[in-house]
C-alpha cells in the first residue's frame, strides 16, 4: 500500500478519536474539580455521559458536568455482570496487595499438601465463630485452602480484644500464640509492644465496609461474612473462577 494513503488514514483515524478523547478528559477535569477527587479516580462508565468515580472505598456514577451523581451498583442486565461490583472485587484485592504479605500470619498446608488458594480472613480473636473456624484450620489445610489473618478487634483501640491482637503479633511464635488465644488462653506481651499492624488492619476493615468478623476475603475479590466450613469454602473457591495455584516445582 502507498506510504502516503496509510499516513492520510492514521491522521483521519486520529482526527476522529481525538474529539472523543479531549471530551473525556475535559469531563473528567470538570468532575475532579467539582467533587475534589483525584483526575485517577474518574472513569467513563459503559454508559455514554456517565462516569464512574472512587472515593476511597465508595463508588458512585457521574454526569459529564458534574451535576447529577447516582449511588447504586450498575449492572448489565444482558450480560448479568455485577459491573459495580467487579470494580469492588478488584479494589479490595489492591489494598490488600498493598497492605504487604508479612502482615499477615498465614496458615498453610503443610507438606505435601500444596495451597491451591489462599484466604484472607479478618477475625477478632474474642469472636466465637472465629474460634470454631480456627479449630478446623486443619480442616481447610486439608483441602488446599491457606488461611492468612488480619486482625479486626471489633470493640475498637485499648480494649482486651485490641490488647491480645498486639500480643499475638508480638509473640515470638505468632501460630502458636494465635491458637492458644483462640482457644481462650490469656496471651500477654513481654515488654514494650511491638511495631504491628492492628490499628491499620483495623482500619482497613472499616474502608472495606467490615462490620463483623469472620469476615472472608477470597482470590477473586469475593467476600463471604461469617464461618464457612472447609467443604463449602472449597466448593465455592472452584466455583468462583480463580484458576488454582500450580505446584511448585523442586
């Protein structure tokens, strides 16, 4: 094809989209200034002159001048998509991410059973179906299921829950001092309390929307509130769409 035709048709393509591009973006600079958010936080929606803004841990949909906002989850009825929710899933996934690995205390499998996910559970320590879903920890071991903890002490900063979270984390043998404060054991701090991460973990839960514990956060985002027993919590982890972890090989 002649070098000239295919330069006049990407300048004719570019002609049309940027319109379209300079539109988006005057809406969203209207829009971040009007709700005083960032520009990043400011999307286009699937549906033409609405826009899809994050605050914090809210979503909510906008008009291009910054007018109208309408709060709900947007949902495609041809599909079923939970579109809304999709965006929840993945911001939920990101904070954890963010939140970093060794702030958590993981309980895998042990050998040679191999992890084929890993669930984040917020848990209080003095919650009753904590305890029960910790007591079968083996259970969900069993069935390739890595349980990994942060703490949501639901009566709040300076009270006994908040006190045994601290002393947990600060435990040279942190499993083991998680299991025996699950099992009621009074676990207690020697010294200074440690650097630990309770009252980000804490607040975390509230951003999510976390009000009671346990509270499950699976590999695609999903969330399940309260104990589920180790058969049903693997039988909705196959159902859920996360391809399992491969074997690591020696």
């Amino acid at each position: 094809m002649n070098s000239n035709l295919v330069a006049s048709a990407l300048f004719a393509a570019a002609a049309l989209l940027s319109p379209v591009q300079a539109t988006a973006d005057a809406a969203t600079d209207t829009i971040s200034k009007s709700l005083g958010i960032e520009p990043a936080n400011v999307r286009p929606s699937p549906i033409a002159g609405l826009y899809e803004i994050q605050h914090q841990r809210e979503f909510a949909y906008v008009t291009a001048d910054g007018r109208y906002l309408l709060r709900g989850d947007l949902v495609d009825l041809k599909s079923g998509e939970e579109l809304t929710e999709n965006r929840r899933r993945v911001d939920r996934l990101d904070v954890l991410a963010k939140l970093g690995s060794k702030k958590f205390i993981e309980f895998a499998p042990p050998p040679p059973v191999v992890a084929k996910y890993t669930v984040t559970v917020f848990t209080d320590i003095d919650c009753g179906y904590c305890r029960k879903l910790h007591s079968e920890i083996a259970q969900y071991n069993a069935k390739g299921i890595a349980i990994r903890y942060a703490f949501y002490p639901r009566s709040g900063p300076d009270t006994d829950a908040w006190r045994s979270a601290e002393a947990v984390w600060c435990a040279a043998d942190q499993h083991k001092a998680l299991t025996d404060a699950k099992a009621g054991a009074e676990v207690k701090i020697k010294g200074k309390v440690c650097d630990n991460p309770i009252a980000e973990e804490y607040q975390l839960a509230q951003d999510l929307g976390i009000r009671g514990t346990p509270m499950m956060v699976l590999p695609n985002g999903d969330v399940y509130p309260g104990y589920v027993p180790a058969a049903q919590l693997a039988a909705k982890l196959a159902e859920s769409g996360v391809k399992p972890k491969a074997p690591v090989k020696g």
